[in-house]
C-alpha cells in the first residue's frame, strides 16, 4: 500500500484497542502503541520475544526492523503482517536489505 493512496480521514477507526486485546491471552503482556512508527517507540528499552509488524507501509515497516532486530531476545521471532501480501508496495519488498 502506498501512502499516498491512503484516506488518513477514515483510516483504521474501526479498529477499537480493547475489543482486540479482549481476544489476547496474556494480555498484561502486551504493549499497544498508536500512532506512527518510529514516533511511538520512545521509551521503548526492552528486550523482545516477539514482536508484531503490522505497519501497512514500506518505510515504517522497515523502521521497525531497524529498531526491534537489536532488541530480539535469542530465538526471538518478528512477524511483519502483510510480507506476502502482493498488494504490499511491491514484489521486491522481500529482497529489499535492511541494512
């Protein structure tokens, strides 16, 4: 999804934070920022088992690559949402370094 063709007036207010974490077991252990990427992430020092990019968008996806990679615990997993979403930006998304 290119950021240009998102409508930001109506973008994601469907979406309701306690109706999502309602569903999550664990839920103490969940940290939910709103808002853009990297903007949201000050304060953020801890080291992570998992973590869940669901960015929608090439540049604060990569952003959250960059940040979390160096605090993954060993073992660690992060999960970008919509990798193998073919209407994500483009089809070399995947082979993209991050560097």
């Amino acid at each position: 999804m290119r950021e240009e063709d998102i409508d930001w007036e109506g973008y994601l207010k469907h979406v309701n934070v306690e109706d999502t974490l309602s569903k999550m077991p664990n839920r103490e252990n969940i940290i939910v920022k709103i808002g853009r990427f990297p903007e949201t992430a000050t304060g953020i020092g801890d080291t992570f088992a998992f973590v869940n990019l669901d960015m929608d968008l090439y540049e604060p996806a990569i952003g959250g690559l960059r940040f979390f990679y160096p605090k993954m615990a060993e073992g660690g997993v992060i999960l970008v949402h919509d990798y193998f979403n073919k209407a994500y930006v483009s089809p070399t998304y995947g082979n993209r370094r991050i560097g």
